[in-house]
C-alpha cells in the first residue's frame, strides 16, 4: 500500500468515475484500474461496487476512504513541515543551558524566537553539566552550552563556539570591601558570605593557585546554588561576594582582588558526534557569539557609590 494508491482511491471516491478519476490524476484509465485492483487485494475487500460506468463506495470503501484522507491529510503535513524546516522557517530545539550561559543566553534566546522565528519550537532545560549531558547522550535534548572544562571527556561529544568570559569577586555599590579603593585580599572577602554557582576544577585549582588552600570553593562558598540571576539578586541586596562571570553581574562592582583573580570561564555549544544537526542550531551560535563575550564594563571599583 502506498500514498499514491490511496490518492487514486479518493479520486475515484470524489468523482464516481474511473475516466474522470484518472483524468485528475493523470494516469490511463486502465493503470487507475490496476492500482485499485492491487489495492483491493491487499486489503481483502472491495473498495468499490461498479455500477454500470458509476463506481460507489462499499461500506468498507467509506471506511478506508475516511482513514486514507487522514493518512494523507498527516502526510502532506509532514511534507510542508519539513520543507519548512528545510527554509528555516520552523525549528524543533531542545536545548541544555549551564548555570553561566543560562544567565547569559536565556532572554536572547527567547527573544530571538520570539520576534524573528514565530515558526520555530523551543524546549529549554536547566541543570548541572553532568545531568544535562547524561539528557544529550539519551538523546532527549539535542544541544547544550555549558562550560566545557567542567566536561568530562568523552569520544561521542563535540564541542564548538567556544566563548570566553572573564570570571570576576563582584559587590554591591557602597560595599564594605570598596571603601579603601585599593587591593583587595582573599582574607578580607572571607569575612562576608561568598556566592557562587558550582564552579569547574579548573576555576577551584585558579582561585586556590592565587589565593591558598582556603579559596577552594569547597571551603569558601557559602552560599551556591545554578542560579546566577538569583546569587546577583542577593549580592546587589546584601553584603555577600560574588564569584561569577562579570557579564553576569552588570549592576555590580567588580573587586580589585590582590592579586587579580584572572581566570575566564570557557562556554561552548556541545553535540553528539555523528548525529544529524537540527535545525535551529546556527543561530543558537550566531546568539552564543554575540551573548557569550565581555562587553564594557557597567560599573568598576572606582565607580561612585
């Protein structure tokens, strides 16, 4: 059984008349016959009492028209979506964000669909690197942006669009920490609360390179949870300190820490290897690159109060 033999039955089901019915689509009366005929053998019934040069359905016949043009009304569906799909007109995403790109990407992402993709479909799901690539390696997600030094490595992922960002200590204006203008130790951060979303081994083996053994944010984050816009929230209303992105926090002040923390933290769109890009993904990389970067600072440690 195949679409274009149900297309030939309900041609011949609308008109009544195998000349007319092969004349609409645009086969030999004798071929509308034989592809009728196979279809009626395979089904085991008579789609059709012939009577005289007027063909009628059987009762069976309306059963099977009824299912047919179901059948090919979710086929020429399938059909337009794809070739959708194909213009970029419609997209399917489903997509991991880490805790930093969540932060960063979230709002344009959903705002670039929103006014430029009407069409498309977008899932996004939040989680640690480690749960979002157990989704991607299931196949229930088809991307992620997370950190890529807090992956673990592994041959079926891909990794591009790398961006940079720079990682920074952040306060509010007027904090405590600001009012001697000058350097700051790690032992005066310590004496606030310390905010931070889990950072990779990387960053810790940074902080405790620059800082000793008591910056290891096992030892030193107070308060953690994947939620930067939250930990900016808190940091802005409190004297907490904030270890994040500097992007992150643009209404915060950066710390002049002594010595500079100078550690950047590096996202990157992750796939699975050998499996067919969806549609959609090229612009989540157009997003990353112009999302996922440092711009000017909003405000500095010098910054007025």
């Amino acid at each position: 059984m195949t679409l274009v033999q149900l297309r030939h039955l309900l041609a011949l089901a609308d008109s009544g008349s195998f000349s007319r019915a092969a004349e609409a689509v645009h086969l030999t009366q004798p071929a509308l016959s034989r592809s009728i005929q196979t279809l009626e053998d395979e089904l085991g019934q008579p789609l059709f009492d012939r009577l005289g040069r007027h063909s009628e359905l059987t009762p069976f016949g309306r059963a099977m028209a009824a299912r047919a043009r179901q059948v090919l009304d979710d086929a020429d569906a399938l059909r337009d979506h794809g070739r959708r799909l194909a213009r970029g007109e419609a997209a399917e995403l489903r997509l991991g964000l880490g805790s930093g790109p969540g932060a960063m990407l979230m709002t344009p992402l959903l705002m670039s669909a929103a006014a430029r993709h009407p069409g498309w479909r977008i899932e996004v799901s939040r989680a640690t690197t480690a749960r979002l690539v157990q989704a991607l390696q299931a196949r229930a997600l088809d991307a992620l942006v997370v950190d890529v030094r807090s992956l673990a490595p592994s041959a079926d992922l891909c990794v591009d669009t790398p961006c940079e960002m720079r990682g920074a200590f952040m306060v509010r204006p007027g904090h405590p920490l600001l009012a001697a203008g000058t350097g700051v130790r790690f032992d005066e951060v310590q004496r606030f609360p310390i905010a931070s979303i889990p950072l990779s081994d990387e960053v810790a083996r940074v902080l405790m390179a620059r800082y000793g053994p008591e910056a290891h944010p096992q030892r030193c984050v107070t308060l953690r949870c994947e939620e930067i816009p939250s930990l900016v929230e808190v940091t802005a209303r409190s004297d907490a300190v904030l270890i994040a992105i500097h992007a992150a926090g643009p209404t915060l002040v950066e710390l002049p820490m002594e010595p500079p923390l100078d550690a950047t933290a590096r996202f990157g769109l992750v796939t699975l290897a050998g499996r067919e890009p969806v549609p959609g993904l090229e612009a989540v990389r157009a997003l990353m690159r112009e999302a996922l970067r440092d711009g000017e600072a909003v405000s500095s440690a010098h910054a007025p109060p």
